[in-house]
C-alpha cells in the first residue's frame, strides 16, 4: 500500500500535490502519509491478530508525536531507548503497559523515570544493569518487569553499522551465559522476571536469520520454564527490512506465518518493535535544487537539503530513490546529489543516472519515512526542517521549520564576556 503516487506527471500524497505543500511550507520538508502509516501498522498487526501479541513501535525510527500518536491510536505500544523517547510516548498518549525499554546504557535517572512510569519491562544488557534496575526499583519500593535480551550470534546479513545479534556487537547478553544471568536476576528481590528479548539488527531483508534466532531463544525458554521461571513474554526485536532500491523483503505476512510455525508451542504474549517496516515507506524527504554544475566531467546536482537533514547516505552509503516532484521529458545524466554541507560526504544520492534536473525543480526523496528526521541535527548551523503530514487532502505541520532564534535558544554568553567591549580593530 503506497500513498505517494504519481498522477498527470505530478507526485501526489494521498488527494494533495507535493508541489503544492511545497509552496505552502517551503523546501526542505520531510512528508509523511497518515494512511500508509496507518496501513503498515494495520498489516504487521493483523499479521499476528491470531496470538496473543503486542506491537511496541521502535520511537527510534520516527518520534513525531503525530507519528507516534497514529500507531498508539492503532493500538501499539513503543520500544524505547532512552528517557527522552518515553517522554514524547507519554506525550503522545501510550499506555505504560505497552511500554518496553531497550538499550545498553540505561542511566540511573532514567531508569527511575520507567519505574516511575509502570513500564511493562525493561529488556536488560547487562548483569550490572540488572543489578542497578533492582536497586532503583527497591528505593522506589516497586517491583521492575524485565527481560533480559539475549545477544543470540546470528548474523542478520546486513549493514555491519546496523547489525545487532552478533558476539562482536555491543548488545544484549551472550545467550551462552544467559541461563546464569537468570538465576542471578531471581536472587533479586525487587525484579520481576517477565520475558525473554532479542533484536538482532535492522534491514534485515531474509527470514533465516530471525528463525535461527528464534529457534536459539525458543530452547532458553524452555529450559528456563523447566526451572519454574515465569516467562509470559518472548520479545523478538524489530529489523524487519523494507524495499529501498531492488530489495525483496518478506512481507509481514510471511514473516508472520514463519515465525508462528517456528514458535508453536511456546505459549507466551509475543512482543514486536518493527519501526523501519511501519514508517520507512510512509515518508518522503523533498528538497529543492539550488544549483546544477560539472567539475571534470563530472556532473553535480546541489539540493537544500544535505546530510544534516537525512544522514543515511553519508552514514551507511544506503541508497534512497530519487525522483522529480514534476514530471518533464528530459534527458537522462549520471549525476551525484549533494547538499550544501561543507563535507565531502554531505550527498543524497552518488553516481545516480536522473533526469537531467535543472535549478529550481522540486525532487523527492524516497523512503526516508525513518531514520530521517530522528537522526537529523543542526550541522552547520541549519535549522532542522519541518515535518508535515497528509491526510486525504488536507496537510498538517506536526513539527515547525526551526528558527535561527532556535539555533541559539539554549545557548548563553557568559557575564564576563557579555560585559567585555568588542574590539573593533581586530587586535
Ligand atoms: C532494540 C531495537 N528494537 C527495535 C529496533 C527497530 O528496528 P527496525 O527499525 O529495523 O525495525 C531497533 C533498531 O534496529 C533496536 O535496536
Ligand atoms: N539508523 C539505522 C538503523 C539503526 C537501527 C537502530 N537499532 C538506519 O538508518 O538504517
């Protein structure tokens, strides 16, 4: 299901031309369609309606309090990492119940602040974090729901920035030392043990990775029910990837069917925090072109928007699809797109064969719906753009254009230099 559609050579969100909102509100903008994030939630959420399951949607892939509130209103619970994110979900209306707090370096503060909250549980990294969250929860005189999320080493077979289950990476609790770390945790007075997590990376564009992982926390299950642990939740992450360029990933659906089948007997609520699945093709980012030029025959498209704005490029050399807002019969060049950033790998799109685009045309940006704006920061001093959403035919700014006056809002000049003359002579 995909809201971005052209009609009569011109790109359309649901009943509005994006040209038209790009007048309205100026470029850059990121732009979000409310029924396909509406759509996706539905058909990930329906892929599961036969178990007993929650859907906790990764706040990391897309914040926007409009965003969040859309899912929540579906009925979704969020997967957080950090105080911050379970902030902008109470913000936005989730229930706490439907709350799982993931990450490696939960702070003492923000544990209190979940604790405080009534979180359904925290999915633990570490013996020392298990340790602390007992110790806060023992101070609150509450009891912390947890998991532990066991680090299952299957290679998820995508980016290694973004690949999460492996022995080398930083996450989770080595499965091989998991059953240790649970009979520790029941030594704990103030935890109650709940479930058992995992994730193991993102843009994962294959099932066998998430059934070998499966299968590998289906047997710790076991075991630890055997051993009389109280295990009502089996938390399997998000990653489940999305078409960019030619991928083929498995539909919800499919990735449901398998994961049931694989998991039949083991009798618990399912957990799932999709975040790039639900929003990723739900938004686009548009951006102007500022200037065309060529350098050693070498052509240049210059953009408003830069790497500040959408950092995936950059980061992970991943490839967005590129296309006009309008429409025209051009010819076609091998051009990179690039924005106004002072850093040579400040670009959208390297070597892509486009339409030969000219100053003044409005492109889109595909599949920027996540990990976009959340990832966006103030790099050379330029404020974060707005977020606007469609519905039907009417558009909503979920996040003003940020101002200069917000560019220095936090910041202070000190006394001492407030009150220091300012040399004019440069000496
Ligand atoms: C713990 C955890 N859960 C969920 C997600 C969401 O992943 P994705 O956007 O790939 O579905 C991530 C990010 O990869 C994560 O680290
Ligand atoms: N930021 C990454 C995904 C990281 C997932 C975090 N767990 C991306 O843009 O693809």
């Amino acid at each position: 299901m995909n809201d971005f559609l052209y009609k009569d050579q011109q790109l359309w969100c649901e009943n509005i031309p994006v040209s038209q909102i790009a007048e309205e509100v100026g470029t850059p903008f990121y732009l979000y369609s409310h029924a396909t994030l509406r759509n996706h939630f539905r058909v990930f959420a329906e892929a599961f309606a036969k178990v007993p399951s929650i859907i906790c949607f990764a706040v990391k892939a897309n914040s926007n309090l409009a965003v969040l509130r859309v899912l929540i209103a579906e009925g979704g619970g969020v997967d957080i990492v950090s105080g911050g994110e379970l902030y902008r979900a109470l913000q936005a209306g989730v229930e706490p119940g439907k709350v799982v707090y993931s990450g490696v370096g939960k702070r003492v503060d923000e544990i209190e602040y979940a604790l405080r909250s009534g979180i359904l549980m925290f999915n633990v990294e570490s013996l020392q974090e298990l340790e602390v969250i007992n110790r806060c929860a023992q101070n609150l005189g509450v009891s912390a729901g947890i998991a532990l999320r066991v680090n299952p080493d299957v290679d998820p077979k995508t980016h290694p920035h973004i690949s999460t289950g492996l022995k080398e990476n930083k996450f989770g609790i080595d499965i091989e030392r998991s059953l240790e770390t649970y009979r520790h945790a029941r030594s704990l007075q103030h935890l109650d043990i709940r479930g058992v997590s995992c994730h193991i990376g993102s843009q994962v564009t294959r099932l066998s990775p998430f059934l070998e992982a499966l299968e590998r926390l289906s047997l710790l299950v076991h075991q630890l029910k055997r051993e009389d642990f109280d295990i009502r939740y089996v938390d399997l992450g998000g990653g489940l990837g999305i078409t960019y360029n030619q991928e083929m990933p498995p539909h919800p659906s499919e990735y449901a069917k398998a994961i049931l089948e694989t998991s039949r007997d083991l009798d618990c609520t399912f957990i799932f925090e999709p975040g790039r699945v639900i929003v990723g093709n739900a938004g686009i980012l548009v951006t102007r072109v500022l200037y065309t030029k060529s350098n050693d025959n070498k052509n240049f498209i210059i953009v408003d928007a830069g790497m500040n704005d959408l950092v995936r490029p950059s980061l992970y050399n991943s490839f967005h699809a590129i296309r006009p807002v309008i429409e025209e019969n051009r010819k076609e060049i091998i051009a990179d797109v690039v924005g106004p950033i002072c850093e040579s790998g400040d670009y959208l799109a390297k070597a892509r064969k486009l339409k030969d685009f000219h100053r003044g045309d409005l492109l889109a940006v595909f599949s920027a719906g996540a990990y976009g704006f959340t990832m966006a920061s103030n790099y050379n001093s330029r404020p974060r753009i707005p977020e606007i959403m469609v519905r039907e035919d009417q558009y909503y700014v979920v996040r003003r254009r940020e101002t200069y006056a917000d560019l220095i809002s936090h910041e202070e000049i000190p006394a001492f230099l407030k009150n220091k003359a300012i040399s004019r002579t440069g000496k």
